[in-house]
C-alpha cells in the first residue's frame, strides 16, 4: 500500500458500515481497516482491530494499530445518534473518545481525518436564520448532554486542526438521517400513530437520506477535504407535513406542558429522548448545503420528502399511502 | 416504549374498544383535510401557497372594503430582480406588512410577492410564527435577507422595528430612529435598490392609548397595548378600526454605485438611511397635510 490504508471507526454505526462497505468496493478491502470494538461483517474481509475508545488505554493501543497498518486516512464515525441513559460512557466515547482517536491520529502522522457530526450541534433556536452556514457559531442547549459531547468532539478537532496543520481535517455536519434501514429514535416517532407537537409551532426540518450522506462521506475522503461541511438534503420540509404525509395523527401539546412532561416520561424510562430535545421540534436548525456544494461538488439527490417517502416505503409498505389516496 | 408509544398505546386500548372510529380513519381524515389547506411541498423559507391561497380572500377583504386601500406609485417597484421595500411601521398588529404585499401582489404588472421580513415579536411568536412563514414573510435578520435579495425577492422592512409599531398614538406618523441601518447595509452588499414606502390610515387601526407592558412580559411580548377596545371589548377589541389607507412608493434608491465594501462605511450607511428616512417621512407629511378624515380619507 503506497497510499496508506484508510481506518474506520463506529463501523457498528448505519452510516459507518455503509461507508466502510462503499471504500471496499472502491478500493479493495486490503486498503481498509476497521478500529472499533465491534468486529466487520466477516464477508467483508477487512482487517479489524480491536480499540474500546472509551477505555483510558486506548489512546496507546489506536497509536499502535494506525502506526501498524500504515493508516493514511481515519474516517472517524463513532458518534451517537440515539440520546445515551449512560451519559458518562457517552461523554467518554464522543468526546474524550474524539480527542484520542485524534492524538493518535496526529501522532501518527495520518494526512487526513473526517469526523461524524451533526447538523443538531448548531442547536435549534428561534433566533436562527433560516440557513446556517459552517461559519456560525455552535450554540447547542448544553444542559443536553448528548449535543454537549458532540459539541466537545467538535471543538477538539479544531483545535488539532490548528495546532497540526499537517493532519487535514474535515468535519461532516450531517443532517438528521432518514431513508430506509434508518432505525432511531427519530424514525421511530414516525413508527406509532400518534405523534405529540408543539401547539403553535412547526418548523422546517431536514431529513437526509442515507444515500446522499454516504455520497457525502465518500466525495470528503475522495477530495481530502478540509474544514467543516454540512450535508443536507435538497429541500427541507414542514414538520406538520412529513407527520401528516406519514398519516401520522399530530397531538398539539403546549410547550410550559411538554418540558416537564418529557421529562417526567424521560425519568421514567418511557420517552426515547429528554425535554432537551423538544427545541429541534420547536425551532428551525437548517444547514446551508452551498459550501458542500461549492467545494465537495455535492448535492442531495434527495429532497427531505422524498427522504421520508423512502423510509416510509421501506418500514410500513402499506400505511405509507394512505393519506395519498385519501386525497386523490 | 417512547413518550408517543404510551400515547400509542392508550390509542390502541381506544382502538379495540371502538371499531367504528379506527387510527386508520382518523389519520386519513386529519391528512385529508390538512392537505386540503396546507401544501405538500414549501419553498426554502417555508412560504405554502396553498395555504396562502386560503387565508389571502380575508386579508383582500380588509384590502378593499375595510380600510380600502390606494396605491399610489406602485410602479417605482421594479419588475424584476432583488429590491427592498422600506416602509413605517405602525398599528400595533403587522396589518401594515401584508396590505404591502397585498399592494405588490395585486396592483403591479409583475404580481410580484413581497417578502415581508417580520419583528422577531411576532416571527417568534406560537401561532404568528408557521403562519407568517406560511404566508411569505421571514424573520428579520441579515442573513435572511441577504438570501432572498440573492435569490432576486423583492423584500419589506421596517427599520423602525418595535419602536414603530408599539408607538403611541399621540406619536403617529412621527418616524422613529432607523435602526442601526441594517436595511442599507444589505442594500450596498447586495446592491439592491431602495424603495422607500409610506402608510397612512395604519395608525388609527389600533390606536395606543397606553400601555401594560408588564402583562406582554411572560407571553414574550415587548408590549402590551390599551385602545379605546382593548382589553376592554375581550377579543372583539382586536377587530381594526376602519380607517382609510393610502400606501405610496416612491422612486427606488440606487445604491449599486457605492459597491459592495460601502456596507462597512458607517458615515455612508447613516447617510443613506437618513435620506430614505427623510423620504418616508416627507411623503407621509404631504399625504397627512392633504387627508380630511381618518376614516374617509
């Protein structure tokens, strides 16, 4: 290997085993390597090494595995897309995780580095105009431990990029996935037939599907690309109109209710995600996908309906048409 | 089990118990009929025009029964291309934004939409919030604006912001500061034109005889108006008294000639936002010094 392999992370994670699966296709599975403590499909035929990021050693045993297999290249997709109930494994997978996947990385001289990240880490406020763009500030609702560590994960690769101008850096801000085999605990809203929202407010939201977001990831590590990039959908849609699409029945509850209600369910094991989370319900968090298109030449094939039409296709063949007759 | 499977759940108990009215029928029924008022498909900003479609016949209404409106110089528009409408706010209620887009809309060759850009009072408001982006208008912020003019939108601001449309009624038609000049700044970066614009019959609709500030505070208003009909009359007291509105525009302010970096001359942005300023302001004087009656013009 002249070039130097390339080393994948959260290969468990959908949008990292997709990534993994697409390089081996492009490159050969010689040419990969997959870091994580959860072992590739062995049809794949990719070389693993076993590193727990969360473990206090793991800093010494990831410098040891990229050094080893000659890494050129550390897409870096352990990141969590569901909220954690254990919020210090989280803390120490996405952030702490993050800075020693990076310190190895540098350390080993790896040329390129792509991190996982999320549009959410903007934070969704009132305030925001309507397009964020990669320059904004990052304002998430820190008291949300789960946009709180991806933030932190952020921040650590900025600093490194500053400090190692050697290792390029780019960040992939992704918007929220949606399409068919995405199975989270925002899809799963979409699963029951009643659905709580905020009375008085519906906001534009992005659903990204995953073909776009491995386009995304490929076209980053093709083009070594630096600096941070949304990746977002071609259009985004009314929240009111994807539930209603859906043929999803919308349950207004006013927002001084739905705070210490979410929690309280929360607390109580039945909700999939905190108060935290209603913001994303509630405000607009929309990123501009010019600068991904401008310099990464790419753009969604899919608009956010279309995202949502393919997952509904995908998991509830038949109930995903039934606002659609109705209307015909 | 999530917080909408508990509500699923208690769904599926009623749905056993009751075979007539199943989910099925229910969630067909409320898509159907939110379809039939909303779109499937909204542009960038959120505007829905079948949504706009159905709220627009009861704005028409106010536009030429109720307060009956004139537009004078509605062809100092331009027909195409990015341009900002700046215009005095006033009438504690946005009226005065959508009887200018109603104005654009209805009585300019091009039936350009005019793409109001709302006080954040009301953009971040429950309810005010999906209906104004519905209906074509967007929050008030640079970037925002910068988008649309890029995009070739004719734009409406009111520089006067809060201080104008929370303004007493004994200050009516006295223009308040122009903001920090936002509007110019984005005109010289995006070398749009300026269309200064004034509205006279707006003030009387709600006229501000006072006010309970401290009552807004909690809601998240930054005031809480007393007219001659609210509170007093309930909700009744929002009805907009009928006054006679006349809307004029006059010639658009070039600032193309300045250039984008014109954005970063302070002296230059005052300049410019105390001219168009003083445009509103004479067209509003010359307009007052010619009406008889509020109410019948």
């Amino acid at each position: 290997m002249t070039a130097g392999r390339i080393a994948v992370t959260g290969i468990a994670s959908f949008l990292g085993s997709r990534v993994l699966r697409a390089l081996v296709e492009k490159r050969g599975a010689d040419a990969l390597v997959a870091v994580d403590v959860a072992r590739p499909d062995t049809a794949l035929g990719v070389r693993h090494r076993a590193v727990d990021f969360t473990e206090p050693s793991s800093g010494e045993q990831l410098l040891e595995a990229l050094r080893e297999e000659k890494v050129a290249t550390v897409i870096h997709a352990a990141a969590l897309t569901n909220p954690s109930r254990d919020g210090s494994f989280a803390h120490e997978l996405e952030s702490i995780g993050t800075l020693n996947v990076l310190a190895a990385a540098a350390a080993a001289g790896v040329g390129h580095f792509v991190l996982r990240s999320f549009t959410a880490v903007y934070g969704a406020h009132g305030r925001n105009p309507a397009y964020l763009t990669e320059d904004r500030p990052l304002q998430p609702n820190l008291s949300l431990g789960w946009a709180r560590d991806k933030l932190e994960g952020e921040q650590h690769a900025a600093s490194f990029a500053r400090r190692y101008p050697a290792m390029k850096i780019a960040v992939l801000r992704f918007a929220t996935l949606f399409g068919p085999g995405v199975r989270t605990f925002y899809t799963s809203i979409f699963d029951h037939r009643m659905v709580p929202v905020l009375m008085g407010y519906d906001p534009l939201i992005q659903l990204l599907h995953p073909d776009d977001g491995l386009g995304a990831f490929l076209a980053a590590v093709e083009l070594r690309a630096e600096g941070a990039f949304n990746v977002v959908p071609s259009r985004p849609i009314p929240l009111l109109a994807a539930l209603h699409l859906a043929g999803k029945v919308p349950l207004p509850v006013p927002h001084p209710i739905a705070y210490p209600a979410a929690d309280l369910l929360w607390a109580a094991g039945l909700a999939d995600a905190p108060a935290g989370f209603i913001d994303f319900a509630r405000y607009p968090f929309l990123g501009d996908g010019e600068k991904a298109r401008r310099e990464l030449g790419f753009t969604a094939r899919h608009s956010s309906r279309q995202a949502l039409e393919a997952y509904l296709r995908d998991r509830h063949p038949k109930a995903s048409m039934t606002t659609a007759e109705a209307r015909a | 089990m999530s917080a909408s499977g508990f509500v699923a759940a208690v769904g599926r108990a009623l749905d056993a118990g009751a075979s007539a009215m199943t989910w099925e029928k229910v969630a067909r029924a409320r898509g159907a009929g939110y379809f039939q008022r909303h779109s499937e498909d909204v542009d960038d900003f959120g505007f829905d025009p079948r949504f706009d479609a159905a709220v627009q016949p009861f704005f028409e209404l106010l536009y030429t029964l109720w307060w009956r409106v004139e537009a004078f110089g509605i062809e100092n528009v331009p027909a195409e291309g990015g341009a900002i409408i700046v215009a005095n706010h006033s009438g504690v209620l946005p009226w005065d934004g959508l009887m200018i887009n109603l104005a654009v809309r209805h009585e300019h060759p091009a039936r350009r939409q005019c793409r109001m850009l709302a006080l954040d009072m009301f953009a971040l408001l429950p309810f005010f919030a999906p209906f104004l982006a519905r209906t074509g208008a967007v929050r008030a912020n640079p970037e925002n604006g910068e988008r649309l003019l890029r995009r070739g939108e004719l734009i409406g601001v009111f520089p006067e912001g809060v201080r104008g449309v929370g303004k007493p009624y004994r200050d009516r038609y006295k223009l308040a500061r122009f903001g920090r000049g936002g509007f110019v700044r984005l005109a010289l970066r995006t070398g749009a034109p300026i269309v200064p614009c004034a509205i006279i019959g707006a003030e009387e609709v709600h006229p501000k005889i006072g006010g309970m500030d401290w009552v807004g505070k909690p809601l998240g208003l930054p005031f809480f108006p007393i007219t001659p009909t609210f509170p007093a009359l309930g909700p009744l007291g929002l009805v907009p008294l009928p006054s006679k509105w006349s809307i004029e525009f006059a010639e658009p302010v070039a600032v193309d000639q300045h250039g984008p970096d014109g954005a970063d001359d302070p002296i230059l942005v005052s300049r410019l936002s105390e001219q168009v300023r003083g445009t509103v302001q004479q067209m509003l004087d010359r307009r007052l010094a010619r009406r008889q009656s509020p109410w019948f013009g």
